[in-house]
C-alpha cells in the first residue's frame, strides 16, 4: 500500500499573522514521534502513522519558515529604527530618502516639526563633558607597576610565569604580545592602538570626527557602539564607557611606568559607584601578579577576582584562572600539599 502524497508546502499558509506566541515541538519530540509510527508492525498502520507525523513536521517547518521571515522584516525595522534614533540625538533629523520632515509635519501638525526641532536642540549636548548626565565617579584611577620579581618570586621565576600566562591565554611566545592585536569580537582583550581608537570614538562621539558629522561618524563606528556601549543618559551608568585621566603614580613604589594625568578608558562598575579601567593585553599579567602575589599572598581566585573587579574594567574569570594555574609558586605549593597528603594517607595505612 502506497502512502498518499502530501499537497505541496504553500506560500499561503493558513496562519496567524500576529506575534502570539506558539507552543512548539522540540527536536526530540519530532523524532519520537518518528520513531513511534516506525515502530508499528502492521505496515498499513505503520504508513498511516508516518503520514501523520509527515504532516506534524510539516506544519511545523511552515511555522518555523513563517516566523523566520517576521524576524527578519522585524531586524531591518529596528535598524531603521537604531539609525533614525542615533541620528535624532546626535543633532540633525534625517532628511531625503530616509525620512521626509516636511511631508510628515505638513500630514500630521506643524506643531509636530515645531517640537521635534526643540526635542533635537534639547538633547544634543555640546560635546563629550556635556553627554554626561552625572558627574564621573572622582575615584583615583591607576595603572599597574611591571614587576620583575616580589611576592616570593624571583626574576626567573616571574619571567617564566609571564611566558607561560601568554602562551596559555594566548598561544603566542612573550615576544611577540606587545604586537598583539585581539579580534575584535573579543570584548576582554584589547590592545594598546584598539584601546586609543575607542577613546577617540568616545570623546566625539557628539561631536563628530576625522572630517566627517556626527551622523557619519557614529554610523562608521556603529559596530563598536553596540560592543561597547559608551555612555549617555539613556544607557545609564552601569554599563557607561567613558575616559579618565590617570592619577600620580605611588612614589614609595620605587617603580613609575607613568607619570599620571594620561587619559585611559574607563567604564562604571557593577553599582555605578567607580570608574574602572581597561587595560591592554600587555598589561595584563601584571595587574593580577600585583593583586595575586604581591597584594593577597597568592590567595585564590575568589579573592584575587573580587579585588580585579574593583579595579579593572576587561579581566574575566578565565584570565584569573589561567593566571594562578601557571603561577609557579602556587603550582609549587599544591605540589608539596599533595605529597604531604599522599605521605599521610600511606602513613593512616601503616
């Protein structure tokens, strides 16, 4: 017995056009549903059942094509929409193809071109130190030291600690970090240039740059806005990216890498209450030796990661962990921790 053949998939499919939500089936429920209708025995039962889940699927797919085609009118919608915002708060309202001020004023009220002129002069501020609707936290901002040795290590030590920490997070030599340049699509490593290009994007973000306005400019970086987010009364302060200068290096250091006032990216921390820095992949190693080995006594990574976030704005978790798995005295000392565990255990045998 031949099973019957199913109509074609049509593009006038009998469902609804709205955004209601649908329960679907998952992957796996369709293939048991396979599998039971193959596990019949009667074979005409069998081609019945198959059919029948044939059609489920079907139906299915035709869901699943119909809300794909609404998700992407709804993502061109909303990059019109991004666009005609951005341009709107940065001082000048689209004109020509993209939207025709004149011909919406003269459909709808004057009154309505009118306040969309004092809407436009109202909140475009002046420039950078304008945008910011609350003051920038006042808390010194600082780099850390390169250290070549301290918290128990010597110079060999930490030279080898440095080489492996690269090798691991990286899989680059030492040699060649300083001429690293992370993908972009990386937000927890930048380099030295990635990290001078976002604080230009920064500080003309309002005003525009390199010869170009506002619109054009913001419309070249848009990318870097949606990865970075810098800061504006409608993002608000906890995710706010904004530039700072450098307090005075600590003179009882003994070793300043700078002299302070030097401008350096920043964004708020978890409570808005800090500004924290980003730091280049070069300076990586040494902000956590500074916090690991020298600040915390190769404390673990729980302590180690709650004084990185108060700091720095780009060192994950996975950096701290790496860090103290090629700490080589840490490694040292959970060596000696096992033998003395394993000699105990043999000595409870005795």
């Amino acid at each position: 017995m031949e099973p019957p053949e199913l109509p074609p998939m049509s593009d006038d499919m009998d469902l609804p056009l709205d955004d209601t939500p649908r329960t679907h089936r998952s992957i796996s429920e369709l293939m048991a549903l396979i599998h039971s209708a193959d596990a019949v025995s009667d074979s005409n039962l069998r081609d019945a059942a198959l059919l029948e889940a044939l059609r489920t699927i079907r139906k299915e797919l035709e869901i699943a094509q119909h809300e794909n085609d609404q998700a992407k009118n709804r993502l061109v919608d909303a990059h019109e929409a991004f666009d005609l915002a951005a341009n709107m708060l940065a001082g000048g309202m689209p004109t020509g193809e993209d939207i025709d001020v004149d011909g919406l004023a003269n459909a709808n009220h004057s009154y309505d071109k009118a306040l969309a002129r004092e809407s436009k002069q109202r909140i475009t501020p002046k420039n950078y130190e304008d945008s910011l609707e609350e003051p920038v936290p006042d808390n010194p901002i600082v780099m850390p030291q390169t250290y070549t040795s301290g918290g128990g290590a010597t110079e060999e030590t930490v030279t080898a600690h440095r080489e492996a920490f690269y090798q691991q997070l990286l899989g680059i030599p030492l040699s060649q970090v300083d001429d690293y340049v992370p993908n972009e699509k990386q937000p927890n490593l930048r380099s030295k240039s990635q990290l001078v290009e976002s604080m230009h994007i920064v500080e003309n973000w309002y005003t525009g740059a390199d010869g170009m306005d506002v619109g054009t400019f913001r419309s070249k970086h848009k990318t870097w806005y949606t990865r970075m987010k810098p800061n504006s009364s409608n993002l608000g302060r906890r995710t706010g990216i904004h530039v700072r200068a450098l307090a005075p290096p600590d003179p009882s250091s003994g070793k300043q890498n700078y002299e302070g006032g030097e401008t350096v990216l920043c964004r708020y921390n978890k409570d808005g209450t800090k500004s924290i820095v980003y730091l280049d992949v070069g300076k990586v190693f040494d902000a956590l030796f500074e916090i690991h080995a020298i600040e915390t006594d190769h404390k673990g990574r729980d302590v180690v990661k709650a004084r990185v976030d108060e700091r720095y704005a780009n060192i994950p978790d996975g950096q701290v962990k790496i860090f103290i798995e090629t700490c080589p005295i840490c490694v040292s000392r959970k060596s000696e921790e096992s033998k003395i565990s394993t000699w105990a255990s043999g000595r409870a045998q005795d």
